[in-house]
C-alpha cells in the first residue's frame, strides 16, 4: 500500500520546468516536515530540500537554491517540487518523503518519479 503517491516527472529541455506533486494516500499529512531527496544513476540519494509543517520554514541543498521551491498544500495532504532553470545535471529519480516523528527518524517515501533533463 502506498503512502506517498508522486506524479509530473517527465522529459525536458535543459533552462525548462517541471513540477512534481505528492500526495498522501487516502490519509490526512503528519504534523511534521515534509520534502524530497534525488538519486542519479551511480550516485547516493541526496537531499533536495524540506519544508516545515506550516510551511514558514524551507531548507535547500545548495545545488537547487534558488531553482527549485518546496511548497504545501496541508488541506490537500499534497506537497511540491516547483523545478525552474533545470540542467542536466538535475536528472534523477526524485522520491518525497514525510516525517513521522519530530526528528525524521520516521518517514514516508514515495516511490519516485524519473526527471530527465536534455541537453
């Protein structure tokens, strides 16, 4: 049973956009964080940013700060990954996911979506 259902990846030109969308199954968001890591081929899944439960908190890694905005839609249950100037080196699998517990020692993952950017 999925938790996290993720959807918008897709193919695009490098300097394009894309936004991905997560959702929570038929359940309402815990009262936690929320956010999305990536993983590219041979490479460790690595954090892309998080947002806070109310949403006035964001962090980014460096590689998407200022591209990439986290956003939430708590009445929805649904988070996104607003994703502007990509490069290629943006292409991954991007998974979201949504803490459990306040240290997100817990967490819901999605199961991905592939991001292909072309040069």
């Amino acid at each position: 049973q999925e938790q996290l259902v993720e959807s918008g990846g897709g193919l695009v030109q490098a300097g394009g956009s894309l936004r991905l969308s997560c959702a929570a199954s038929r359940r309402t968001f815990s009262p936690y964080a929320v956010g999305w890591f990536r993983q590219a081929p041979g490479k460790e899944r690595e954090f892309v940013g998080g947002i806070s439960w109310s949403g006035g908190r964001t962090n980014y890694a460096d590689s998407v700060k200022g591209r990439f905005t986290i956003s939430r839609d708590n009445a929805k249950n649904t988070q996104y990954l607003q994703m502007n100037s990509l490069k290629p080196e943006d292409t991954a699998v991007y998974y979201c996911y949504e803490d459990r517990d306040s240290l997100g020692q817990r967490r819901y993952w999605g199961q991905g979506t592939q991001v292909t950017v072309s040069s």
